[in-house]
C-alpha cells in the first residue's frame, strides 16, 4: 500500500490500533517518514482505555503530528475522551465495504472523506482508485492537509 502511494504521490492517514503498533511499531516511523499522517485506534476503539493516551503520546512523539485523530464510535464516553485529548474525532462519509473502484465510483464527491481498509482487495485495486479520483479533477490529501485552515480548496 505505501509504495502504490508513494509511486502516485499520495498521501494518507492510516489508523492503527495499540495491537498492530505493538507488532509493527518499526514501521510507524516510515510511514511519517513518507509523509503519512496516523489516526489512533486505541485498544479495540475503546478511548477509555490507558492505553489510548500511551499510544496518543507516541504518535506525537514519533510523528511529530500536532494534531490527534480518533476515529468516531458511538459511545459517547469515547468522544469524550477523544476531546480531553485535544484530538479530532474523524468519520469518513464514504466507507468501502467490498469494492473499492466501484463503491468509489458510486460515491465520490468533493470533499470526501474515505474510509479503506487495507486488504489484497485494496492492494489489487489501489492504484486504479488513485488514478479514477485523480481523473475526476479531484486532490488526494492526508487528513492534516484536508483539514488545515491553509488549504485553500
């Protein structure tokens, strides 16, 4: 996946669990490295948990990133704590499901937010996502750019 982005100069924001940074937490700096942005997960999306603000404090660290991201629960306890944290609580409005051109094709518009999860699915057609939104006149941006007051699309 980081390659396809870097070989179409994407860049992303992944959101990563305390389980996956625990098992890969030697990728974490390359992916900053690149230029990606990283939302956090916590553990199991439970932003109550200690290890919410264990895995906030190293992402600040490692990557630098002034600004946090949780990614939206229902459970208002979360958003909550997500806040105290002074993070930002992401909900993409498109959220592929099965197929990513095709969910992508149906439902892109200015402005969106997508929600992709990485699997072979993902990994066969990523590149043709890429190259469709780009050949709708559309920008690809990680979640800093797409929020930051500079942005002037």
């Amino acid at each position: 996946i980081i390659e396809i982005l870097e070989k179409n100069q994407v860049k992303a924001t992944f959101f990563i669990d305390g389980y996956w940074f625990e098992k890969n937490n030697n990728l974490i700096t390359n992916i900053f490295d690149k230029g990606h942005t990283i939302g956090n997960l916590s553990y199991n999306l439970d932003y109550e948990d200690t290890g919410f603000i264990w895995l906030n404090n190293i992402l600040k660290k490692i990557g630098k990133q002034e600004i946090n991201y949780c990614y939206k629960t229902d459970k208002k306890e979360n958003i909550n704590a997500c806040i105290l944290q002074k993070n930002y609580t992401v909900d993409p409005n498109i959220k592929i499901k099965e197929d990513p051109l095709i969910e992508i094709k149906q439902q892109i518009k200015p402005g969106s937010l997508i929600e992709l999860n990485i699997n072979e699915k993902l990994n066969n057609e990523l590149e043709l996502v890429i190259n469709y939104i780009k050949s709708k006149g559309y920008k690809i941006e990680n979640i800093n750019t797409h929020l930051s007051e500079k942005n002037n699309n």
